[in-house]
C-alpha cells in the first residue's frame, strides 16, 4: 500500500493518468483494509496496537484525507494530484519506520519526528515538482516540518525519562555465615586451552576451560577466592541461579567494583540450594564468558550414589566442549546427568537408549515427572536440566546438537526428529501459593534505537529504552511480584533474573498444567507472552537481563531494587 500511494505519485507527477489513479485506488482500498484488521487486532487484545493506533493511523487518515478527494474529483492535471498521493506515501513509509527502529511503547517524541520527516519529505517533493503556489505552502510545511523535529527530538533524546539507577554503591559486608567449610581459589588469566583438538585462545579459570567444578554438600559453607592475573577488562564471579545475599552477587558497577588485574575478591555464601548451578564472571560478560570464564557448581543433598556427571555444553572459538566422553555404566547403577547450557543460545539435548526423566531444572526437583522416551529437551541460555535413569545392559548416549557428548558405549541414534519435552505440561501440578499479588509489571522486550548515548545504537529494549535507561522495578521485601514478559522482536530472549527463582504461570494466555516451575533462565520466543510470579525475599539490587549476554549489553538490563 506503500508502493501504492508512492507509485501513484511518481506516476501522476509523470502524467500517466490510468496508471496514476489505478495505483492509488489500490493504496487507498489496502488502507482502509488495514485498518479494519488493526481495530480488530486491538480489540482482541493484541499487544502492538497501540503504537498502529497511535502514530500510524493518523498518519494514513491524513493520507486518505488528502489523497482521496482530489482523486474523486478527477482534476485536469493528474498532477495536481502528484503531491497528495507521495504525502500518503511517506506518512506510510514513515509509520514502517516507527515500526522497525523505535518499536514499543509509542510515544509522542518519535511521533513528532515521523510527522518531521513526513512533512519535510512533502515539501522537498513539492518544489522539486515546482507548481507555483506550492512555494508558499512548502515553506510552511518545512517549517513545520522544523518544529516537529525539534520538539521530536527533545523528547526522544531528554534524559530522565527513568530515574537512573545507582549504579555506585558502598561495599557490603558480605552476610556473616560462618567459617567456611569449603574454600577454592580461581585465578582468571588469558591461556591456551584445547578445545576441539586444537590449541585455542581462551580467557580461563585456573587454566582451564570450563573452570573448577566447585561441589559442596547442603548446608556448607563456601567460600571462593577470585584473582585476576591479566584480564584487562576486569572480572568477576555471578553465581548463576544461586541466590545469594547480594552483596556476593558479582554484578560489577551493582553490587561490587570488577576485579582488576593484581586484585583479588573473596565470595563466601551458605550452600542452601540443592542442584545444579554455575558461575561465571560478570564484568563484560559477553566477551568474558564466551571466551571461558565460567565453571560448575554442584550442591549435594546427601553422598554421591551412582553416577554423578555434569554436562556443561559450551562453544568456545566455534569449538563445541565439552570433548566426547564414554565411560562403562554397570546394568542397574542409577545415573544422573546434569546438563548446564552456558551459552547465548538455545542447545538441544537428546538422550538415547534409556527412558529417564527430567528430575529438576534449573536446580528444582520437579514434582511426578513421568518417564521418557525418545524425547528431546530444549535448554535455554544459562538454563540446566537434570536428566535422571537407571543404566540399562545396552549403551546409552546423550546427544547435543546431534553431537554425542557421553555415552556408556557405542550408540547411533538418529534424534532429530524427536518431539520436545514442554515443561509446563510435564508432572504433577500443585496450586500456586499465593492467593494475590502484590505488584505487576510489564517487560516488552524488542530492538529500537537508542539515541541516549554518546553514539547512537540499535539497540535490544525493554518497555523502549536500553540499560541504563530502563526503570528499575521496585518492591519491597515481603511482596509477591508479577511479571508480564512479551518478546515484540524477532529473536528469542532467554531471560535471567538474579537472587530470586521464579514460578511459571503462563505461556501465551495457557497456564501452565505440570510441576510447579521454579525457573531462573527460560526463553521468552518471539511473540511469546509469559507470566511469572515470584516473592520478593532477598533484598539487595538485582540485574534483571536477558543471557544471551550480547543483547544484555547491547542494552537488554535492568535491575530489580527493594524500596
Ligand atoms: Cu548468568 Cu546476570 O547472569
Ligand atoms: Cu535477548
């Protein structure tokens, strides 16, 4: 409909008549047609309506409005008309626009600045087409076109929009928990490592990648000693899914200063969480991550029976670890597999050979799961999942990506095609312990620019604006808080929120029908709309962000603070 109404424009400017008033009957019919659609959309409640209803309707009212008329009259001059219909064109154009780099919510500043654009583009097409009244009229376009912009972009560059968050903040004690019982030292150094039986560059953990598996049984007291020997852009230890006292968090600029070459920082925490967790360093995450700062971190309930192996999958240098491993499983020996994606995307996980069962994620035990066959899992971005089953005479292999990365003997297995485990159908449900919530907000995660920096970017948004500029959700302790998540973009975003789990109630409108989740990574899909509910119980500032950790620092942060 665009190509409609800027087609009938060049067209009439040309002087083909037919061709001209063809193309703009169709524009003006596919208009009318998208707006019917849209009302209906919004009506049912769709979640982007607004900013259609906001900026692009009235743009394309305004096309109709003055297109429309002079075509009914069927001038002389077709290109009379000329002007008329690229106005329609560029209102339309510029509504496109506001779609793709601005997204949610609409606000009153880019819409001035679609109208700047639409008006400018007017009059420039106006002189360029040179009929002798226009000079007047294009001169009051341009300056209007003037205001618009100004005004545009005061509103959309102001700062202040949302309250900044503190991001200095004094040491804190770290909470007195006792002496340690368990204590490990991480040195963070650049090193060559093999990864894919080559020598690759690496930023690692005592020289390895993936660091020390730190382990420790429930109720002990860990403490961790982090050293950075030539990391330049500092470091960090975020104990992902663990939820810590703040203070040992390990978010730089939020709850400590990075920890620069020669420093150290000593972490120290009750291990009261069972499962399956990890760390990793915080400090530009993207970067550090990927290149090997990280590591698992295992809590015991009781003495290890069986076989107990941790599967962290990871793509260091384009090389997949961990390196393939098989080792002989006695027939009835109870196996447990803990799979710990420490990528920015999803992996697919298929295990052959046994029926098993999902016996917690993301650390939680999951109530009734049921047993499965040739059934894959999906594991988001910090997400782990821990497969349980008991050794069988034959082999058994797990499979990543289609790639075996354990295996009690040789297995082949072609998995691809197997269904995907849904979670939130899986296992025996329990009521949600809350009977009300106390506070409710609204993510809407999608692309815009961000024209708040030094340089403007595009960046990842939450609610249209990029760390630090998002508002900080503020609770207080005791609140049993409600998020709405909505991915506006075409990309899936794997969200993380620390210091707290939280219980899944719905994806897209369905509430979820299995064992009660306690999540701390899910992907949100595009399109995706999930409600989750968590109480507010461990005070402090906490980073609320996507992981796959390059859209967290291309803006997708913010943080959760108590009041
Ligand atoms: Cu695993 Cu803030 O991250
Ligand atoms: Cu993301």
């Amino acid at each position: 409909m665009r190509s409609g109404w800027l087609g009938g424009g060049a067209a009439s400017a040309a002087r083909r008549r037919p061709l001209a008033l063809g193309l703009a009957v169709l524009a003006l019919l596919a208009t009318l047609a998208r707006a019917v659609t849209i009302t209906a959309l919004a009506r049912a409640g769709w979640w982007f309506a607004a900013e259609k209803i906001l900026i692009a309707a009235p743009l394309s009212l305004a096309a109709v409005a003055v297109a429309g008329p002079r075509l009914l009259r069927a001038p002389g001059d077709i290109r009379s008309v000329a002007v008329a219909l690229l106005f329609a064109g560029y209102a339309q154009s510029a509504a496109l626009l506001v779609t793709l780099l601005h997204g949610y919510p609409a606000s009153a500043g880019v819409g001035l600045l679609a109208v700047a654009g639409v008006l400018a583009a007017t009059a420039v097409s106006w002189l360029a087409l040179g009929a002798r009244p226009s000079r007047t009229m294009s001169r009051v376009a341009l300056g209007l076109a003037a205001a618009a912009l100004v005004t545009g972009t005061g509103l959309v560059v102001a700062p202040g929009a949302a309250p900044g968050v503190p991001h200095a903040h004094a040491d804190r004690d770290a909470r007195t928990v006792g002496e340690p019982t368990r204590r490990f030292t991480l040195t963070a150094a650049t090193a060559t490592v093999r990864a894919g039986g080559r020598d690759v560059a690496a930023w690692a953990f005592n020289a390895q990648v993936p660091g020390p598996e730190l382990t420790a049984a429930v109720g002990e007291v860990i403490e961790v000693t982090v050293r950075n020997r030539d990391i330049d852009r500092g470091v960090t230890l975020h104990w992902h899914g663990y939820d810590v006292p703040n203070s040992q968090d390990g978010v730089p600029g939020v709850t400590q200063a990075a920890v620069l070459p020669g420093q150290e920082f000593v972490y120290r925490f009750r291990a009261d969480q069972v499962g399956t967790y990890w760390y990793h360093t915080h400090s530009v995450s993207d970067v550090g991550v990927r290149m090997g700062l990280y590591g698992v971190l295992v809590v015991h309930p009781a003495p290890v029976t069986g076989v107990d192996v941790t599967v962290p999958v990871h793509t260091l240098a384009g090389r997949a670890l961990p390196e393939p491993r098989t080792e002989a499983v006695g027939a009835g020996v109870p196996v447990r597999l803990r799979l710990i994606n420490t990528d920015s995307t999803t992996h697919r996980y298929a295990l052959a050979g046994a029926p098993f069962r999902v016996a917690a994620i993301d650390g939680s035990d999951l109530r009734g799961p049921t047993s499965l066959v040739d059934t894959a899992v999906q594991i988001p971005a910090g997400g782990r999942y821990d497969l349980v089953f008991t050794a069988p005479a034959t082999p058994v292999a797990l499979f990543v990506d289609g790639r075996a990365v354990y295996s009690t003997g040789p297995v082949s297995a072609v998995t691809a095609a197997w269904p995907v485990l849904d979670p939130l159908t899986y296992g025996v449900s329990s009521p949600v312990p809350w009977p009300r919530f106390d506070r409710r907000f609204t993510l809407v995660l999608d692309r815009g620019l961000d024209l708040h920096g030094l340089l403007p970017r595009y960046a990842h948004t939450v609610n249209g604006a990029a760390d630090p500029d998002i508002s900080p959700q503020v609770v207080r302790l005791g609140d049993v808080v409600r998020f709405t998540i909505v991915n506006r973009s075409p990309v899936v975003h794997p969200w993380h929120l620390h210091g707290h789990h939280v219980l899944i109630l719905s994806r897209n409108g369905r509430p979820a029908t299995g064992s009660p989740l306690r999540w701390d990574s899910f992907d949100v899909r595009p399109g995706d709309v999930w409600e989750v509910a968590f109480r507010a119980d461990n005070p402090g500032m906490w980073a609320n962000h996507c992981h796959n950790l390059a859209h967290a620092e291309a803006g997708m942060m913010l943080h959760l603070m108590y009041s």
